[in-house]
C-alpha cells in the first residue's frame, strides 16, 4: 500500500465495499451453480461482513488511503478463501464439487505467491499489508482442516489451530511476540500445508496417501513451530540476562558513588 498524505475516509470505505460486494457476487454464483444451502451462504455472508469491517478499520487506523496493487490481489485470494470458506461450510450438508473446491482453493494458493511479488515489484509493501496476506493465509489453512477433518478425524485440525494457539499462547508468554529472523524452511513449511490438505482434501489419492501427506504436514508444522519457540525462547533468555547484568553494573556505579 502506498502512502498518501491525503487520507479521504470515502475512498477506503469504497476499497472494501468493493471486496465485499465481489465476495456476494462470487457466493450468487457459487449458489446457482451448485444449489448451495443455508449454512454455505450464512457462512459466506458473514465471511463477507467480518472481511469488510476489519479491512476498513485497520485502513482507518494506519491512515492508509487504498490497499494498493498488492493488497488488491491479496483482497481477491481472500474472496476466493471466502468462497472456499462457503462451500466447506455447505459440505456438512452435501459434498461440493470436488473440480470447483479444488480449483478455487488452488488458485486461491497460487496468487499467495503473487501479492508478494507485486508488493515488491511496485515498492507498496506495508506491515498492514503483510498482516493482511498472512491472516487470509491462516485462515485457509483453517477452513481446509476442517474440511479434512471430517474425513481423516479431529486430529487435522491441529494444523488450522497451530497458529492461532501460539497467538493466545503470546497474550500469555510476551517473549513470543519477538521478531522472528527469516527462514527459507519456515516459507517452505507455510507454503507445504495448503497443498498437502488439498491433495488430502481433493479425493485424487487412495486413503492411505492422503493419510501420509496430512501427517507430512503436521509433522513439519510441529517442527516449525517448535524450532521457532526455542529460539525465541533463548533469545528472551538471553535479553533478559542482558538486563540482569546492567541493572547489577548500575547497582554498583551507585554504591560506588555513594
């Protein structure tokens, strides 16, 4: 997102109509084209209605006039995650077309590695825009363990949950909260759970393999998460110890002046 130092209140609330409006627009046709039923379409109205009013006040509080190129593509993975999210939601019912989940969940994955670039490419990247990509990211792999689960047991929805249990976990443990150094295998982890739970989600392989490439991911994730954890960990340990030490060298400056 660009910065501008004319903020207008109008064009932000314009950006997210548009997103939701598109979202309504995408549930109307997944709704003719497969009959979907109350539960998709109150699951993707409210997808719809959170999206928008999250999206405009985090626009409202970091003063920023549109989402920009990046942003813009990002808000489109995220109407296709809400379509996503409607169809998983109409499944409790009746099983979606498996071509239609599976094409709007791959594209939906593909475009994850877009935003970034175009982000890049256009020197538009934000912290708010990160955040952004990163909970449309969350929030899908979310929505696809629950789809699996209700083939391969509760035990998947380990992998939706992870992130949003070391969130709570930080509320609780502030170390967690540090800056993570970046990581080509943590990317590559991120990158490995979606695609593992549509495999596992798309009905294309025998049981057994979508058993293995589910437990793929979640091993993987644990490995992720838990090497994380320890540096931040240490790396509190370490900071802490830093401060210990200063306040003791203060501590005897004072004796000694005194």
């Amino acid at each position: 997102m660009a910065l501008n130092n004319t903020y207008d209140a109008r064009l932000v609330q314009q950006e997210t109509a548009v997103g939701a409006g598109v979202q309504i627009l995408l549930l109307a046709l997944l709704g003719t084209a497969i009959g979907m039923g109350p539960a998709g379409w109150l699951t993707g109205l409210a997808f719809a209605v959170a999206s928008w009013a999250v999206l405009s006040r985090a626009l409202r509080r970091s003063r920023l006039r549109s989402f920009g190129p990046a942003n813009r593509v990002t808000l489109g993975r995220a109407t296709l995650v809400g379509g996503v999210t409607a169809l998983v939601a109409d499944s409790f019912e009746s099983s979606p077309p498996v071509t239609l989940f599976v094409g709007l969940t791959a594209v939906a994955l593909i475009l994850d590695g877009v935003d970034g670039k175009v982000a890049r490419a256009t020197g538009t990247s934000t912290p708010l825009g990160a955040r952004f990509d990163m909970e449309v990211d969350a929030f899908l792999i979310l929505v696809l363990s629950v789809y699996v689960s209700m083939q391969l047991g509760p035990w998947v929805m380990l992998i939706g949950g992870m992130r949003y249990a070391f969130v709570a976990a930080a509320r609780v443990w502030p170390w967690l909260n540090a800056s993570l150094p970046p990581s080509t295998a943590r990317k590559t982890v991120a990158a490995m759970q979606g695609i593992c739970l549509l495999l596992a989600a798309s009905d294309y392989l025998p049981h057994s393999a979508s058993l293995a490439v589910t437990v793929l991911a979640l091993g993987s994730l644990i490995w992720s998460f838990g090497r994380d954890v320890l540096w931040l960990r240490r790396t509190s340990r370490v900071r802490d110890g830093e401060v210990e030490e200063m306040l003791e060298l203060e501590s005897e400056r004072a004796t000694v002046a005194s």
